[in-house]
C-alpha cells in the first residue's frame, strides 16, 4: 500500500484563456491532516474537484487513494468523502432521510447500522427526525461529514469547513476534524483561507496563491523559515538605532510613525540586549510579534492573504466568459 493517499502532478486547469491552476504538485501522507492555504480565487476548490473526481484537469495527472482521477474516476469517487463550503444538505429532509439519499448515491446497502453509528458519534441520534432546516449551524456541520462519512471513505475532503461560523462553532468544529482525523482513521485535505486554522489542525500546508504551490511544509518549519521575531516598540521621541543595530542577536531596524521594528532572532535572547542599550524613558509600550503563516504568506507574495481575495463572483464571470 502506497504512502500517499493523494499524490498530484503538475496540474494544471484552464478555462479558455483562464488559468484557474498553473501547474501543481503535492503528495498527502496517508493518515495526516492536510491543508491548502490561500485566498479566494486561489485555486483550492479547482484542486479539490480535480482530486475528486467532478472535473478533469487540462494536463497533470492526480492519484487518490491508488486511483488515477482521470482513469478511474468511479473508483476514487467510491474512495472519497466531499464537504463543500456550499450547502449539502436538504432543509426539508430529516437527518434520516438525508443519510439515505446519501447512501443511494453512493451505492451504499447496508446504510442504516452506520447512519445510526455516525449520529450516536455526532450526538445527532436524538435531532434525527427533526427537519434539517430547524438544526443549529453545528448540528448542521455535524450531519454534513456524518453524510460525507457514510460510505467510509479512505480520504475526506473538506472545502472551506468552517467559513461564516462564530467563534464558538469554529472551535467545535476543529476538534470535531481533529476526532474524525484520529478515530475513523482518514487522511483528510482541507482547504482554509484563515491562517490561524491552518497553524491548528493541519500537520503540512501547501500555500497556494493565482494557481501556483508556493511552499509546502508543517506550519512551524514554514513559520521559522522567514527569519526569526519582531519586538515592536512605540516611542515618545528619536531613539539612537545605531546602538541597536549593533546587537549580536538583531536581524534588523526599522522606524516609523513612531514605531521601531525590531527583527530579531530569537525575541527571549534579544529583549535583555535591547533593554541594556535603550533609554526606556522614551518607551510607551513593547511588544513581541511571533511569526505566523500570514507572516509567510505576506513573505512569499509581499500581499497579506486578505488583500488577495478574489471575488468569487469577478472569477466565475472570468471562467463564464472563457468558455463562450
């Protein structure tokens, strides 16, 4: 058995003269949680459709769970679990009966042993004659991969899981990814364009801008690799930098608007230089900014990620008007 539940190869996806993916590759481990970093617009849920099944790529090639996506689009489909960041689920059907179109679609007999299964785990069982439209927004989320885990699929694709949820709800529903990940044993490859779910659940990200990988690794490898800490310091008046530049353990020294940006290596090791050699009279407030995937993001494309949402809309026109 391969290592790799998801294996892709230089995909690339056009629409005319709309180039939605630009070349991709990447591999997910089997039994990790995997996440697709990046905007809106970015390409994530074109990977996701590609790697699904539900649309071919231009050129490239996709293996999910041994299937080549292409060639046995069937076989992966049967393989595979979807959560759409759009609605699944039918409002005017109970859970019940939205487990068993489910089970019809995907071929699946002996359905009901595991819906009842899945809705004990999900603590639904006791809602499950309820209308769906009635169901609070995580009882919603619950049934939806309770539904995309019907078929006991080897890979589970969840795309934008948590967009538009409160706080509260979004927490669940990380732990909920976190369990599903861990006690049914599925590789899961998720897509996100919040930066701080990314860091939580995933154990490697591939950040992915206008179609293009742009790094791929565990968010605390990709967090070290822009080059150490930030001490913010703001300033009542000048302070001499060239003291500060001096420093053994500071990268580098930047002021304005009366800020100093301090890039160090290490934050721990460099506040006790920087008190030693600055008059802290003049200083109003500090503080340390770790580095972070937006820090990466921000680092690799020179754009923070919510400056680089596309409009949906503006790129579905863009595809609409391609295939004309």
């Amino acid at each position: 058995m391969s290592s790799e539940a998801v294996v892709a190869e230089n995909l690339v996806k056009r629409y005319g003269d709309v180039t939605a993916l630009a070349g991709i590759s990447f591999s997910v481990h089997n039994g990790e949680i995997f996440g697709l970093l990046g905007p809106n617009g970015a390409g994530k849920t074109t990977t996701i459709k590609i790697l699904t099944g539900l649309t071919p790529p231009t050129s490239g090639r996709a293996i999910v769970a041994g299937f080549d996506v292409v060639k046995n689009p069937n076989e992966v489909k049967r393989r595979v679990g979807w959560v759409s960041s759009e609605v699944i689920l039918d409002d005017d059907l109970n859970a019940w009966e939205n487990l068993e179109l489910q089970a019809k679609l995907q071929g699946v007999s002996n359905w009901r042993e595991r819906a009842t299964e899945l809705l004990k785990y999900f603590d639904l069982l006791p809602h499950a004659k309820r209308p769906v439209g009635n169901y609070s927004t995580g009882m919603r989320k619950k049934l939806e991969i309770a539904t995309a885990l019907l078929h006991s699929p080897e890979v589970l694709f969840l795309d934008e899981p948590t967009i538009g949820l409160d706080v509260n709800t979004r927490a669940m529903l990380w732990d909920l990814i976190r369990t599903v990940n861990r006690e049914f044993g599925v590789t899961i490859l998720l897509t996100t364009h919040y930066m701080e779910e990314a860091d939580a659940l995933c154990n490697r990200v591939a950040i992915i801008n206008l179609g293009r990988i742009m790094a791929i690794g565990a968010p605390a490898e990709l967090k070290s690799s822009v080059g150490g800490e930030v001490v913010e310091l703001e300033v009542e008046r000048p302070i001499d930098l060239s003291r500060l530049r001096e420093l053994p353990d500071v990268v580098d020294v930047a002021a304005a608007d009366g800020r100093i940006r301090i890039t160090v290596r290490r934050a721990e090791e460099a506040i006790p230089q920087i008190v030693r050699v600055l008059d802290f009279a003049a200083v109003k407030s500090l503080r340390v900014e770790k580095p972070t995937l937006d820090t990466v993001f921000m680092k690799l494309t020179g754009k923070r990620i919510e400056e680089s949402h596309m409009d949906y809309r503006k790129f579905y026109a863009m595809i609409r008007r391609a295939r004309q």
